[in-house]
C-alpha cells in the first residue's frame, strides 16, 4: 500500500529519532484478534488471542487489550510452527503472533527475545518451559 503524504511525514519524523519498525495495519487482529502461539523447543504448548478494547486498535494490555487462552484450529498451529523452521537452531521457547487471513495463517510477529508467553494462562505451560530448561542445562545446550 503507498504511504500518502501524511503517513510519509509520520514516517520520517519517527526515523529520525531512531531506529523504529513499521508495519502496516490490519483490518483483521482489529477485529478479529491477534493470535499468539508459544512453542517449547519447537512443540506448541499453547495460545491466547488478544483483542483490542472497544474503540482501540492496539491488543496489548496496556491500551486496554484482552488475552483469553483458546484451543487454535489446528491448522493454524501447524502453519505458525513453519515460522520455526527457518531458523538455523530450535529455540528453547518463542511466541508466533499472527492472523487468521483468508482460511491461513499470516505472520505478523516471531518473538524470539523476551516475550510474553502468557503463562499465567496456561495450566502446565509453567512446567512444561522448567522441565526444557532443566533438560537444556543438563545436556549442556
């Protein structure tokens, strides 16, 4: 999509204050919702979906978001867990974020440092990362 010249303004005003990362918007985590699959050493262990509060766009909790845990269409899950396979080793936990878009799955975020895994969500999801930390630590990986 071409950027008007508005939305260039905003863009240059915003870079050069730094480095930022741009992305367009959909119309779909709007409204639908934004899943968020988390994988432990690359097996799905769960996942939520985040919607925006009435009259906002953004789905983090801080602007007002909900995170409910839900049961993805399988499909799905097997589509975000392809995110995976392009890195060169298998990551002790990560967060695949994306959208449902035309019966496929569209990603929108791989968060691999730091991410919120929605835990607190998850019975067993807690245990499930100790025990693949405690395996990682004793096989020296």
């Amino acid at each position: 999509m071409p950027l008007d010249d508005e939305a260039r303004a905003r863009v240059s005003r915003a870079t050069a204050l730094g480095d930022v990362l741009v992305q367009p918007f959909v119309d779909e985590i709007a409204r639908d919702g934004e899943y968020s699959l988390t994988f432990i050493e690359g097996a799905f262990s769960h996942a939520a979906i985040k919607r925006a509060a009435d009259g906002e766009f953004r789905v983090q909790t801080e602007y007002g978001g909900s995170v409910t845990l839900i049961e993805p269409p399988h499909d799905l899950a097997a589509q975000a867990a392809r995110a995976l396979t392009v890195l060169s080793e298998t990551p002790l936990y990560a967060r695949i974020d994306g959208v449902a878009l035309d019966g496929g799955f569209v990603l929108t975020e791989l968060e691999l440092i730091e991410p919120n895994l929605f835990l607190e969500h998850a019975p067993g999801a807690t245990d499930r990362l100790a025990e693949a930390i405690a395996a990682r630590l004793s096989s020296g990986h």
